[in-house]
C-alpha cells in the first residue's frame, strides 16, 4: 500500500508535552465502527463502563530505561568526537544493538567512553567497542561492563530517550523518569514506554478490579524502531526492527480461558496487541512465546487474539497509524483522527488515549 495513504496533518498545539494530571483524566475517543455510535468522547476513567464483566485487560510491563547516552568516540589518529547512542536491543549480557549519532563516521573497532557531555564528564563513565556497523546508523556495541554492573552504570549515565517530538521542543528534566513510565512497570529493557499504559492510575485499578475486568500481563521491550518515520513510498518496502517479547505459559493459558468463556482480549497499547498476535495461533488462541517480533501490521491482515485495543493517538505515515488503520477501517480511522484533531485531543506519548473495537469482529 502507499504510505501517503496515511498521512495527515496535525498543528504543533495538538502534541503534548506534558502528561495530564491525575494520568486518567486525559480524554478518552471511543471509536465503534460497528456500534450505535461511531465516535464518542469521554475521559480514561470511564474505561470500567465501556467493557463487561470477565473481558480482560493485557498490558505490557516493559520498564524504560535512561538508554540515551552521550560519549565520546576514540580512534587512533582519528582523535576525538562526540557521540549519541540510543540502546535498542540487548543481544547478549554486554552487548546492545543501537542507533548511533552521527552515525556515518563510526567504524567497527572505535572506542566510545560513555558519560561525557560536551567537555564535562559525568559521574561514573561507561566504554563500549564497536563491533558491527550496519544501515542508518545502526551499531553493536560491546560494553567493558556486563550484565547488573553494565546495568546500574547506563543507570548512572543515561538519560531518558525521549520521543523526538517532545526532546525538540524541551529537555528531559527529573519528571519525566517519572511520568514516562507506567505504576506497573517491571521487567527492565525497554527505550520507549507503552504510552497507553501511562493512563493508568491505583484508582482506574481498584474501579477496573469492582467491575470484575481481568488484568494480565506480557512483556515487549520497546525499542528505538518505535520512532523512526516510515521512509518507503511503499508498506512492502519497509523493514520493522525487532523487539524482544515474552508471553509467559500461565498468562497465555488464562487468556485462551477468558475467550473460550466469551470474554474479550482488551489490549493496552500496540505494543501488546503486536506480542499477543505473534503468540496467537490462526484459530486465535494463544501460545507461551519468546523472541524477537517484527510483526508489521497494516489493513488487510487478519486479527487473531485481540478484540479491542486501547491506544494513544499516532504519528502521521507511522507504523502504528497503520496497525489501527487495520483494526478499525481506514475511514473510520481517518474520522476519528479528524475529529481528534479538531476537537484538542491531545497526541503522542504524552497524549489522549482512544478505545478502538475491532471492525467486523
């Protein structure tokens, strides 16, 4: 398909910046293609009303990480210049994938000493080797450290890899180590947060537990891939990064017992609808699964585990745009962004949220 297919355009004053507080008060746009209304706005905290008693809720417990680091590249009569590096996959203890900056004079073999900005050096600095080197700045990195060590030194240097779409019009201060993380957040890897999740909040919980909603959890990693723009003219030409996910044996056999009673598999952002249709088998249940996915979603695929999807509002020509382009119609997408746009929602990580039903489930 043509990716100008899915453009559109939106005013500087609909991104936001910041998160709303308290997180479930954003606003909610539920989007039914099938149902009496096709549109409807609310808030997050009136997500309890809008599914039934046995659906269950799957959220990604993906924990960002501070992966952006900042370094200076040593090579031998090459002298000294400075680098950025966004972790984005872990390959082994102390070896990270990443996207690194600027990437086309980096070579296999250069030195980065880690935990320099400019010419002050943090406390703490952290060196890596370059091993490989491959598209669009894309490098492996092996650390001096390895495994906790390597982790509580990217702990001590790095920053919090904010979206470029926020990083360019504010710096990340203390807040956001905060704000860009969900309450649930646990197992640690991920450089970008499952934003749907941000919306939750202890109260949103206990009205979601009093209404008998079922809550589960899987892991997906989020990696840096999650911002790159779409540069094909064609969805066929474009490659997905990978992201390490994990669907444990237990979760999968409670989801498989919450559709064989007649509940609904309510995801909680792409992230886990994209791990959840990885494991799902073509009759729709789920297996345990581990591994990397690369799992590009766009309209005309065939939805095999998730009935509703829980989602912020997407870049313009991204691959997310795509994903729920597909789970709800292109048309009924396009009207729903119109409105959202027209109306203030609020977009992107830091944004508003939708509650999208599945076309023609």
């Amino acid at each position: 398909m043509r990716v100008d297919l899915f453009d559109f355009d939106l005013p500087e004053e609909n991104i936001a910046l910041r998160p709303a507080d308290p997180r479930d008060s954003a606003r909610l746009l539920v989007v039914d293609p099938d149902g009496e209304a096709l549109l409807e706005d609310r808030r997050v905290s009136d997500l309890p009303s809008f599914l039934r008693a046995g659906d269950a809720l799957v959220f990604n417990d993906t924990k960002v990480i501070p992966a952006q680091l900042e370094g200076l590249r040593r090579r031998e009569g090459a002298g000294v210049q400075p680098v950025s590096a966004t972790l984005h996959m872990r390959m082994a203890p102390d070896v990270w994938k990443a996207f690194a900056k600027p990437g086309k004079r980096i070579k296999p073999g250069d030195r980065i000493e880690f935990g320099h900005e400019g010419n002050a050096c943090l406390s703490g600095s952290l060196a890596a080797t370059v091993e490989e080197k491959a598209e669009g700045g894309e490098v492996t990195l092996r650390f001096d450290l390895s495994g906790p060590a390597l982790d509580e030194a990217i702990m001590a240097v790095g920053h919090i890899p904010l979206p470029p779409y926020i990083a360019a019009k504010r710096p990340e201060d203390d807040k956001d180590r905060q704000d860009y993380q969900t309450i649930y957040a646990r197992e640690e890897g991920a450089v970008a947060a499952p934003t749907a999740g941000l919306h939750f909040t202890p109260d949103l919980f206990a009205a979601l537990d009093a209404a008998g909603i079922e809550r589960h959890f899987v892991t997906l990693h989020v990696g840096a891939g999650t911002f790159l723009p779409v540069k094909a003219d064609d969805t066929a030409d474009h490659k997905m990064h990978q992201e390490i996910g994990h669907v444990s044996a237990a979760t999968a056999q409670r989801l498989n017992a919450v559709r064989a009673r007649g509940g609904r598999i309510v995801s909680v952002g792409t992230t886990s609808l994209r791990l959840l249709e990885s494991a799902a088998a073509e009759d729709g249940s789920i297996d345990a699964w581990s591994g990397p996915t690369g799992i590009f979603i766009t309209p005309g695929y065939r939805f095999k585990a998730v009935d509703v999807l829980m989602t912020n509002f997407h870049l313009p020509k991204s691959t997310l745009f795509m994903l729920v382009s597909a789970f709800s119609g292109m048309e009924t997408m396009r009207a729903a962004y119109s409105h959202a746009i027209s109306t203030g929602y609020r977009f992107y990580s830091y944004g508003d949220s939708s509650l999208l039903f599945r076309k023609d489930r």
